[in-house]
C-alpha cells in the first residue's frame, strides 16, 4: 500500500494581520508547518510528503527545504479542493493520501497513524478525522448517518446548522485520507457557489455520499490536538499548550522543573533525569543537556549542549556553545557561538567568550572577553582579561598554553602564543609570544612625585 501526506501551506493567513505567512509563525520554537513536517515524516519517508505552497512559496520553501520533502505550488489560491487538485500530478500514483493543514502544529503522529489505520480498515474513500471541543461554535459539524455509527451522512458548516443540529458536539478537523482514485474521479465536482468562491475539500464528503461512496468519521483523542490558530493571540495559546506539554514530558523523565508555567522550552530540547531548571529559564532551538545538571533562573540557553553535572549560575546566557562535564558558569557570563568549555572549567560573571575553547580544570572568573583563543588545561585568567583578535580588518587567534597564569587587566594581543607554565603581570600589555615558564611584563615602571597632589591643588 502506498500512502502520500499532503500538507496544505499555500494561504496568507490574512486574521492574523501579519506580512508573514500563517504557517512560518513559530509556537515551540519551531513554524506551525515545520511541526506538521515532522509529524508525517514520523508515518511516511519525507519523499512521500508534498507540501502545498502558494503564498510567499519561496520563503516556505526556504524555511523547510532541509526536510527533503516536495513542494507543489498553488499559483492561485482557490480553496483547499483547489491545492488538490493541484497535487494531483504528484501523487495520483499514491493508493491512498492524507491531507494535513500546515497550521495544525500539535497533531502527533500517533493520531495520523490512527487515522490512515481506520482508513483503510474501513475501505472507505474518505475518511475525516473529528473532534469534541468544550465550544465547537463556527465549526462545521459532522452529522453521522446514526448515534455512534462509523459512516457519515453529512458536514454541515456553522451558518448552516438547524437549530437542532447545532446541539452536536463533533466537529470537521479538516484532516482527511482519501482512496485517491476515487477522490481524483469525483473532485471535478466541487464547486464554488459559496461566500469566497473558492473549492473547499469539505464538499467533497457530499459529493461522495451523493455517489455512493463510504464516507466515515473517526474522533482524535485530544481536540486540542487539531485545533489550529487564526489570530496571534491564539497562536499564544497554541505555544503555551505545546511548552507546557515538553515540560511535563521532560518532569515525566526525571527532570525538576520549578514553576514549568514560567519556563520556556522548545520542541527540540533534551535534559537529562536529575536536572534542575529554575524558574523563567529559557531553553530554545536543539539545546541538550545532560544529567544532575542545575540550571539557575533567567539564564537563556540557545542550539546548544550542556553535558552531565554542570552549574549554569543565574542570567548567563549561551548561545551554540559546548560545556563539558562539570564546568560552571556564571552569574552573568555570556557564550556567543563557537565556545567550547573544558571539563571541571569555571566561567564567572560578565566573562564573555566567543570561538575559543578552555581546557579543563582552567578558570576565567571575572570581567574577561576571551575571543578566537585556544586556552590550556588549568590555566587562571585574572579579571579584566582581553584577547585583542581583531586589527580592524582581520581576525587572529591567541594560544595560551596549560597551567598558564595571566594576571590582572592584561591585554593579549593576537596573534600570540603564551607558552605553557608562564606568568603574565597583572597591567601588562603583551605583543610578543611568551616562551614556557617565563615571566612576561608589558608595562611602564611606576613613578611616584611626592607632595604633587597639593602643589597641584594650590593651583587652582
């Protein structure tokens, strides 16, 4: 059997009042179409995905094209009977297809699994998954042929509703599977003769059912699951439950997360049992980290991996950096991409680095920039450090080697190699590398004039 997914991504999204297209709003850190993506790619290979783009294609495109699924484009947007039948050339092959809307992000593959399994137990041509939310007002309702019956008689959208029907609780999900032959003979009936004059794929439940053919029902498990967003504010709605969903997964593996109602996390992060996330902690994009690690409140950790026993101190912020086993950093030290910090390394407050690594056991524990730097094993960085590694027009590296001490306020002019065992003044200003076990000084000798305060004040 051979089962297409085609996810329709080609509106405007225009309730939502924003130039951006519906489905490239993020909730979870990720676009709406991106978790639908990954749900489909979980039932099917990404080949057999076909995503439906038509409005901004090309930044859809972009945003996704590293799925390896396919692209179909709907140059004119006439409904969603229309992007199928635009799809019709990609996937008429297919046995059977199911059709996903690109702004449904919580829908899990577990549910469209259900959904192509009842499909084809039921050798129905058309299959619609439904749902029972608390207010199904403005939904279209699923009218089943009897009270708990598999088969469907009719779906009848809101304004249309007898005053007894609007009593049903089941709602159209707008996610379907298709016995794609018979869908492909029969959806040149649909027509236009509504309010927007567009195809809607919803008719085509009718124009199956005037032909005889077996349309039925089944009801996801969760209605929030299908619930999609037409307005940034329930777009808020959507990221809070889907954050709220990852924190309790994560609590369910062993991490303690205090107050998770304050904390965000992406889709994409991982943590390790024995963690602790304090509050109003953030934790985005394919962040990892490890176990027994304690991660202190408003620090922001971004696309990067923390591994086992690490202390992050409050408001550090990281960003694609590496910090190995044991390492503590912070309060309010900032890694910008391309840091790698050593084993059992301590990074302190308003220490800043950026494309450098620090061996293990070394430690930068004040006031520091350290940046294009390859640092040793247990070297001591005295506060006030700078690697100077730009000379305003090219980029240099400085290379201190282990068990080296830079004393205070030192500037480290790049490129220089600081050879392993020596010591650098506190104040100096260092140009020329430092061979093993030297001591290095680069400052003017100091001169006291005595009395020349009070000759100076007199003065005035």
């Amino acid at each position: 059997m051979r089962l297409a997914i085609v996810i329709m991504a080609a509106g405007k999204g225009t309730r939502l009042k924003s130039k951006r297209p519906k489905v490239l709003h993020k909730i979870g850190g990720k676009a709406l179409v991106e978790h639908v993506i990954h749900a489909a790619t979980q039932i099917v290979p990404p080949q057999d995905v076909y995503v439906v783009v038509g409005h901004q294609a090309g930044a859809v495109q972009a945003a996704v094209t590293g799925t390896g699924v396919h692209f179909v484009t709907q140059s004119e947007q006439r409904g969603t009977g229309h992007a199928v039948q635009t799809a019709r050339q990609a996937v008429a092959a297919y046995e059977h297809i199911i059709v996903l809307s690109g702004d449904v992000p919580l829908l899990q593959p577990e549910t469209i699994a259900r959904l192509r399994d009842f499909h084809l137990a039921e050798r129905a041509a058309m299959s619609i998954l439904t749902a029972c939310p608390s207010d199904p007002h403005g939904y279209g309702r699923v009218i089943r042929r009897a009270p708990g019956a598999a088969e469907v008689a009719a779906i009848v959208e809101q304004k249309a509703l007898t005053p007894e029907q609007k009593t049903i609780p089941e709602i159209n999900s707008g996610i379907y599977a298709f016995a794609t032959t018979t869908l492909f003979q029969l959806i040149n009936e649909l027509r236009t003769d509504n309010a927007h004059g567009e195809y809607y794929l919803t008719d085509m439940a009718d124009v199956l059912v005037q032909e005889g053919q077996r349309v039925v029902a089944i009801e996801a498990e969760s209605s929030t699951e299908v619930l999609g967003a037409n307005t940034l504010a329930e777009m808020a709605d959507l990221d809070a439950a889907m954050r709220l969903t990852t924190a309790r997964k994560l609590m369910a593996q062993g991490v303690t997360i205090y107050r998770p109602e304050t904390t965000v996390i992406d889709a994409g992060v991982r943590v390790g049992p024995d963690t602790i996330i304090e509050p109003f902690v953030q934790l985005l994009g394919e962040t990892h980290i490890g176990e027994d690690c304690h991660i202190r409140s408003y620090s922001v950790i971004e696309n990067s991996t923390i591994e086992n026993h690490v202390l992050i101190q409050n408001h550090c912020v990281i960003d694609n950096a590496h910090i190995r086993s044991s390492a503590q950093l912070g309060p309010y030290a900032r890694l910008r991409p391309g840091s790698d910090i050593g084993e059992e390394a301590h990074i302190g407050n308003f220490v800043e680095t950026k494309k450098m690594r620090i061996g293990k056991g070394s430690k930068a524990n004040h006031l520091s920039y350290l940046g294009d730097a390859e640092i040793g094993s247990g070297v001591n960085i005295g506060a006030g450090t700078i690697t100077c590694n730009y000379d305003g027009v090219n980029k240099h590296r400085t290379l201190i080697e282990d068990k080296v001490f830079v004393g205070s306020d030192t500037t480290l002019v790049a490129p220089i190699v600081i050879g392993e065992g020596s010591y650098i003044a506190a104040g100096s200003c260092i140009t020329e590398d430092v061979p093993p076990d030297a001591l290095a000084l680069g400052r003017a000798r100091q001169t006291t004039k005595p009395d020349w305060a009070r000759s100076h004040r007199s003065k005035r």
